[in-house]
C-alpha cells in the first residue's frame, strides 16, 4: 500500500508547494521508490479550462486531455512521470460528481452533507487508482484558513485516522519574513499557521519553512517547541538560483530523509542525484548565451507560458548554452517599428492563445522572422498566425484570417467541428460550451520524410498533446504548398495539419500542438533543442 504525503500551505500563496511537491517526489525517485502526484484544487471552477491566465496561469494538459493546475507540470517535468485526470480535482468537479450521483439517487433517504458525502468524495479521489507505487504525494491548493479550503483539510485529517498507522505525513509550508526595520526574523506568522492547521484536527508533521536567508538554530528550536515538531522538522528552504536547483537544496536539508524517518524507514538507499547534478552545473556554466523573443499576449504574467519558459530552459540546456528570453507584447508591434524591437533576436517563437488581440502583431512578428532569416518557432496559435502570414504575403491571399477572429475575411483558419479521438468521433459547434470542448490530450501525427521536423524527432511518427478549437483547413494545402510552405505534419487520416515548415529558411517550424508540455530537464523536446541550436547558429552570424 502506498505512503501518503500530504502537503499544505499556510502564511502566504505562492511559497513554492507545488516546487516542493515536485522536488520531494524527484528526491524518493533518486532513492529508488516509485511516485505519484496529485493537487487538490478548492476553487469552484470543474477545471482551470476556462479561466484566464491572468487569474490562474497557464493551463496545463495531459495526455488523456485533463485540463488541470499549472503545478501538474513541475510534477511531470522533475519526475518524468505522466499525469492523468485523476491526479487533478477541484471543488466543483467533487460537487458536480456529487449532484449527479444525488440526481440519480444515489443517496436515496440521506440528506448529503459536507461531511460525509464532500469529504468522502475526496478521500475517494485520494485514494483511487494510486496503483502499486510507494509513495503519494497530494498537495492541497491555497492557504490554510480559506474557506474554500476546509473540507480537503478535513478530508485529510480523517485519512489519518483511517489509513494504517506511519501511513502518512503532512508537510505545511510556510513562510518566515526578515522585518529589516527590526533586523530579524520572524516566527510568529508559521506559529500561527500551525495553530490553524491544529485547529481543524492536522499536527504538522514536518514543517519546511521559507525564507530568504538562513534560519538560526535559535529560531528552528523555538519554531519546534511552539509548533509541536521535533527540530530536525524544522526544514529550511531558501531561495534558489533556479528551480533545479531545489532538489539538491532541499536533500542538503534533509528533507527526503525526514520524511523517509517519518515513516519508520531503516536504512533508506542513498540518493542518486548526478542528474540533478549535471543539470545544475549546465545551467550555472553555460557556454554562451541566445536571445529569444517571445511575442504573446499574456506577457505581463511569466506563469501564463510556464511550461514554454521551462522548455525554453531545457532547449538551452541540450545546448550548453543560457536562453534568455524578451518577452514582447504582441500588440505592441501592431502600431511601432516591430524592425526595432527584435533587434538582436536570435529566434522568434510565437506562442498560443486564445482571440483577436494582439493578432496582426504576431503575423507581423512572423513576418520579420521570416523575411529576415531569423529562426521561427509558431506554437497552436502562433502556427495559424504563420499560415495566415504565407497566405497574404506568399500564396496571394490578401484578406486571409481566421474565423476566431470573425468572418469577414478569407478563413484559412476555422472552427473544428468533428475529430477523431481514439475510435470515437467528436463533434463541436460554435454554441457548444467553452469548458473542456477543445481538441485536447494526446493525438498521433505523421510526418514528411526529408522534412526539417522528421529529422529533429528522428522519426515520422509522433505523439504530441493538443489544446485548441480552431485548426488550419486543409484545403488550402496544394495553394500553399505551392508559394513555398510545406505542411510536412499532418493527422494520420490526412485532414488535420499539425505541421508547417519552409524549406530553405534557416529554422522555420509551426505547431498546431503544445510540445513544451513534454519536455523535461533532463529529457529536453527535440523541437526546442533544434530551435535553440538554430539560434545559437544565428548568434554566431551577427
């Protein structure tokens, strides 16, 4: 039966849980066990599908197309292991399973309650389909003392007494501020977010404490003694250079090793951390540096394109060298010289996203990209604003749009309105409702021998993780493909394109699907590899 890991937050959001989960989990792989990681999420929305990245950040998918918390992405990426839908669940997916089964009677006679009926529907997602790994790790989302937040905390707190004793640990991460007017640290806030978690019936059983500087011995035995954990719980987690370097961090600590003492475990095997090792020595000593601009329009929040910034990082990485990234507003190029803003650019990427705004700047942007031979990188939108570009200024299509952005142009680009997932078929509408109606997960792809993207992937068959709504139309292929862009990706039936290349131009690729969402540090995506090595090879020529 698998270990059960719970982690909290308390003081503060944004202290790292969703890091810390990864990290852990990344550190029990290097001792040998095996993992899964899970977040529970108290918002009310079923899944983040709908929201916007500046409520939420980047929407992160997993190949049996769950639209979950941007955190299942640090757990991929440090892990390698893949979520699935059941390892995301949020207040209104529990509440919607729980109508549905009331509407059917399900709880015939019974009033349904937070408790049992919410709790229950919790542990359930808790506990089901953990498989036979060794240890689960289930981060809970938000702050402890939010409202949203009680019933997972109760939930939790009565897994403790169900589940055989030593079966599970609750990490709560905090935060200690440094007051600078005072000069010193200060424990308070951790000993009164420990004092909540003990009021809903949790003790802490290891506390990682935050903080900007080293916490003194004084203050990790005070915190011990006022928290009810031993000092050797007491773990410190100090700000990183990058997130890959926190699992060496965090062993240094002796975290995995605490937690490992928690469960009774003797003699544990010694952690094997070269990859992290290496992966933290190529990043600090890097042989160069690329410039990459990235022309969105969600620019203003760096977590919206997490796993595009990460991918990047990876790509650099493969390389040996640092990436750094300048991140442009896409509608800035719609009324100033775009010439000027990405002068000593090294490769271009354009991301995906979702409507109208900032559209005719990211064609502008391709544009430069490719009258100016600098490499290109379109990804689900900024594959579409690609063909769009070639369409007006290769094929002679002048008025080419499309229809997300309305119908009054030449729509190359339009509403996808059946598809093939598996042995079904999926049909959409324009009034279908917005929340997990995409195209999503993973679908196959075969590619183009001879093609730029067969020899990056080294194969002509691919899988790759699919968000959108809108897909380039195929009929437009020969047209295209006769003004010099090859769509050397395309859907194993042949009517969905998934790739666009432009044979000749030093580095020009488009998407229609998310590949930084399977790349790993230690596994970078060869599209990101090759485009990093195209712009590395730009860099040497200016």
């Amino acid at each position: 039966m698998p270990r059960y890991v719970f982690i909290t937050g308390g003081v503060v959001s944004s202290l790292g849980k969703g890091l810390a989960s990864a990290a852990l989990a990344a550190l029990l792989q290097a001792r040998g066990y095996s993992v899964r990681l899970r977040k529970l999420d108290p918002y009310l929305n079923v899944d983040p599908g709908t929201m916007s990245p500046y409520q939420h950040g980047e929407v992160y998918v997993t190949d049996d197309g769950a639209e979950t918390d941007l955190d299942l992405g640090h757990y991929e990426r440090f892990t390698g292991v893949s979520a699935a839908q059941s390892d995301n669940i949020t207040t209104g997916r529990i509440y919607s399973n729980i109508i549905e089964k009331e509407r059917r009677g399900d709880y015939l006679g019974a009033t349904v309650q937070v408790i049992p009926h919410v709790t229950n529907e919790i542990k359930s997602f808790v506990l089901s389909d953990a498989g036979d790994v060794d240890f689960v790790l289930c981060e809970v989302g938000g702050t402890v003392g939010d409202i949203e937040g009680l019933p997972f905390f109760e939930a939790l707190r009565q897994l403790r007494q169900e589940l055989p004793i030593y079966q599970t640990c609750y990490i709560h991460v905090t935060l200690l501020p440094f007051i600078k007017a005072a000069g010193e640290m200060k424990t308070k806030p951790t000993q009164h977010s420990v004092k909540e978690l003990r009021s809903i019936g949790i003790q802490p059983d290891i506390l990682l404490c935050r903080a900007d500087r080293p916490i003194s011995e004084d203050d990790r035995r005070k915190i011990g003694r006022f928290c009810n954990v031993r000092e050797s719980s007491v773990i410190q987690g100090l700000d990183a250079r990058s997130i890959y370097d926190v699992p060496l961090a965090y062993h240094a600590e002796g975290l995995d090793t605490e937690v490992l003492t928690h469960f009774g475990v003797e003699n544990p095997p010694v952690a094997n951390l070269s990859r992290w090792k290496d992966i933290s020595d190529n990043l600090h000593n890097p042989d160069g540096n690329v410039n990459i601009a990235v022309v969105g329009k969600y620019t203003v929040l760096p977590d919206a394109y997490k796993s595009l910034t990460e991918a990047l990082v990876h790509g650099g990485i493969a390389n040996q060298v640092k990436v750094k990234i300048h991140w442009f507003e896409a509608e800035a190029f719609e009324n100033s010289n775009h010439a000027e803003l990405l002068t000593g650019m090294h490769g271009i990427l354009v991301p995906g996203g979702f409507g109208e705004r900032g559209s005719e700047g990211k064609i502008k942007a391709v544009n430069y990209a490719r009258t100016h031979d600098i490499p290109y990188f379109g990804i689900c939108l900024g594959m579409q604003m690609a063909v769009i570009e070639a369409a007006r200024n290769m094929a002679g299509f002048e008025n080419a749009s499309s229809s997300e952005f309305g119908e009054n142009g030449e729509n190359i680009v339009g509403l996808m309105t059946e598809w093939v997932k598996g042995n079904e078929r999926v049909e959409r509408s324009k009034d279908t409702d917005l929340g997990g109606t995409m195209r999503l997960g993973a679908y196959p792809a075969k590619l183009i021998e001879g093609s730029l993207v067969a020899k990056e992937y080294g194969t002509l068959e691919i899988e790759e993780r699919h968000r959108h709504r809108y897909e380039v139309n195929v009929d437009y292929k020969d047209r295209l493909e006769a003004a010099g862009l090859v769509f050397s990706g395309l859907s194993p039936d042949g009517i969905l394109p998934e790739i666009v290349e432009i044979p000749g131009h030093p580095w020009f690729i488009g998407v229609q699907y998310h590949p930084e969402l399977k790349s790993r540090p230690f596994e970078p995506h060869p599209l990101f590899a090759g485009f990093i090595a195209a712009a590395l090879k730009q860099s040497r020529l200016v």
